[in-house]
C-alpha cells in the first residue's frame, strides 16, 4: 500500500490548527501518535480523511512548513485576543464563504440593474455619533416605538434584520460554519464583521452570541458601512477600543440603538442599577451590558458604579449565549441571508446559475431542501 511522504510536524499544525488534541483524533486515526512521531505514514485516502476532518485544505500538508494564516479583512479584535494564536479554520472559512457570496451577489445586483448603495463610505470619523445614527436610522426606518413594542430580544432582532435588509445590505447570522452543526462559531474570538463593498455590503453576526448581544453586533457592523470599510470585530460595550474606528463605531451603534436623550428620559433616578437595567434592557430590546454603557455615558452613574454593575452582569449572562431550534428554514435564511438567497434560488431557476453553485453557497445537499427554502421564502419553486 502506497504512503504519503508528509512531514509530521504538519500532521500535528492541521491538528493544532483546527483544535484538536491526539486523543480527540486518535479515535479516527489510530495511527497518528505513531504519524507524528515520524514513525509511520497514511495512505493518500488516509491523508484526504484526516484534511476533511481538521478542516485543511490537502494541499497544505505537503508544504515544507506551516503557512501563516491571517484573516483576509483589516482585524480591529483587541490585541490580547489576536495573540493568542492563529485564527480558526472556522472563523477563516466564514470570511472567505462571505466573500464569495459578496462577489457572486455583486454581479447578480449589477446585472439586474440595482444602484450602488450610496450610504457605504458616506460617513467619516470626524462625523458625530449623534449626526450618524440619525442618518442611520433614517434610512433604515428604524422606529424605536416599534422595537419597544416587540414581544422579545428575538423578534426585535429579527425586525433590525429586515430594515437592514431592505436597504440592500446582505445579512448573515449563524453560529455554525454553512450548516455543519459540528462547526460552531466562537463569540470569544469574533463578534462579527463587515465587508464593504458599493454594490454588495454584507454584514455577518456570530450567532453564537447572545441574542441582545447581536442587535448589538450588526449595529456596529452597519457603523463600519457608513465608513466604507471593512472589519472583524470583537465587540465589548465596556472596554474602549485602542483603534479610534472601533470607538467610533461602537459610539454610533450605541446612540442608534439607545439614544442618550431617550434613556434618560426613562432612567429611574434612585432605582436600583441592575434592576433598572434589566428594565430598559427589555424596553429598549438590547443587551443589559448597552444599557449599563449608556447609563454610564450619560453620566447617571459613577466610572466604579459602572465597572462593578458590569462585571457582574457580564458573569450573570456568561452561560445564556443564544442557542438553536426553531423552525429549520428560517434558521436557513437567517444564516445565508433572505437577501442573498432569494437573489440565488431566482437566479438558478432562471437557468443563470447552475444548481452545483447555488448549493455551494447555500450550503445544501437535497433538492427538497432547496425547494423547501423557496417556499419558505414565499417563492414558488
């Protein structure tokens, strides 16, 4: 039997690399302790198993040394967490998914004769957060009576979702990589991120976060398309950004989704903080974390008042990351994007895009599934 000439120290990076330890692998690959040591070699099917299995492409393990990956998009994640090593193959599969959904989505809309989205780039950082979000909030119709008046966290989100929608942005949440429930997304290693782009701006949440923490996230994200710029962020309300873009726009997104004037026109002065900010958490539809942010900035509370509330809110809500369920198609829709997909299921069943595509994309395997997700969709497939 015929065995690969592959170096063991890139058995163990691909390892490493995707989060695995030997015992974890060792289980499919009983071989591999011994592999790495040098001691022995995999077949070529044994090689193309183990690269699907951590999520590296094949060619990679015959490289002389481990590449340097870094993710293709300008990194605005605090420093601490950069360092702490490479980033994953799932969060780089994410990015390099998105882009090719922006580009596939970019010569659709210019084919159908769509206009360039004018607010991408229409804001600088000497703009005001206050100037911003008004326009933001313009465009987006975005009615803070009406977020007030949905039920949950959830739907709240969901109505952020469809205004941002509406205005040409392509809308990605999913806490998995494609549909691969065995590939979940971290919300410690990144939030969100934007890709900028005229003709096809995108936005993707970790929909492993907090469902307020989200609203949040894709606020921030909108922020970085009104600067035009693209970013991978790693949001926290509490901790000033060292890059001013980041301060910027998470001051934007805080004045969009609680605008100091109307928070403190429904402060209780003398309330008990974390009481009175889970009230205006829920009456807002954001985090409690915002609400303890906006508090602070303005000025109800004390910078210690501030930092004591926060840390315990944070551990409070440290096991409540949002989870699945719900109905499978709408979940579908959300992780691809309504936009996104109904542009793709259009296109492939006017025979402009073949079906190989439209699967690669969506992530589906079934013809069932495709025709489902149109209905779902309101189409008719």
């Amino acid at each position: 039997m015929t065995r690969v000439e592959v170096r063991p120290e890139m058995l163990r990076w691909g390892r490493e690399r995707a989060g695995f330890n030997l015992h974890d692998l060792g289980r499919r690959f009983p071989k591999l302790e011994s592999w790495e040591r040098g001691d022995g070699r995999p077949t070529l099917k044994q090689l193309e198993r183990y690269a699907k299995s951590t999520f590296t492409p094949i060619g990679y393990f015959f490289l002389p040394e481990p590449p340097v990956e870094q993710v293709p998009l300008p990194d605005f994640r605090a420093p601490r967490k950069v360092r702490l090593g490479r980033p994953s193959p799932n969060l780089l599969d994410t990015v390099y998914l998105c882009r090719q959904r922006q580009d596939w989505y970019r010569q659709y809309a210019k084919t159908e004769g769509e206009r360039p989205r004018a607010f991408v780039g229409s804001a600088q950082l000497s703009n005001t957060a206050e100037e911003i979000a008004g326009r933001m909030r313009q465009a987006l119709g975005f009615d803070l009576e009406a977020r007030r008046d949905c039920p949950t966290w959830t739907e709240a989100l969901r109505k952020f979702i469809d205004q941002t929608d509406s205005i040409g942005v392509l809308v990605m949440v999913s806490g998995i990589v494609l549909n691969n429930t065995r590939r979940r997304l971290d919300p410690d290693e990144f939030r969100g991120f934007a890709l900028a782009d005229e003709w096809a701006p995108l936005v993707f949440v970790n929909g492993a976060d907090t469902r307020a923490a989200q609203m949040f996230t894709l606020a921030h994200e909108l922020a970085h398309l009104w600067l035009g710029q693209s970013a991978l962020s790693d949001i926290d309300p509490a901790v000033p950004p060292q890059h001013e873009v980041e301060r910027w726009c998470n001051r934007v997104a805080a004045e969009l989704l609680v605008p100091v004037r109307a928070l403190r026109g429904e402060y209780r002065l003398g309330a008990e903080l974390g009481g009175e900010a889970q009230r205006l958490a829920r009456h807002f539809k954001v985090s409690t974390l915002v609400i303890l942010r906006r508090i602070y900035d303005a000025e109800e509370v004390s910078k210690e008042e501030f930092e004591e509330a926060y840390s315990r809110e944070k551990e409070r809500l440290h096991a409540h990351a949002a989870g699945g369920g719900g109905d499978f198609y709408l979940t579908l829709a959300a992780r691809v994007g309504k936009r996104f997909a109904r542009a793709m299921m259009v296109s492939t069943l006017e025979g402009r895009s073949s079906f190989t595509e439209a699967f690669r994309l969506l992530g589906l395997r079934k013809m069932a599934t495709f025709h489902d997700l149109g209905l779902s969709l309101g189409m008719r497939t």
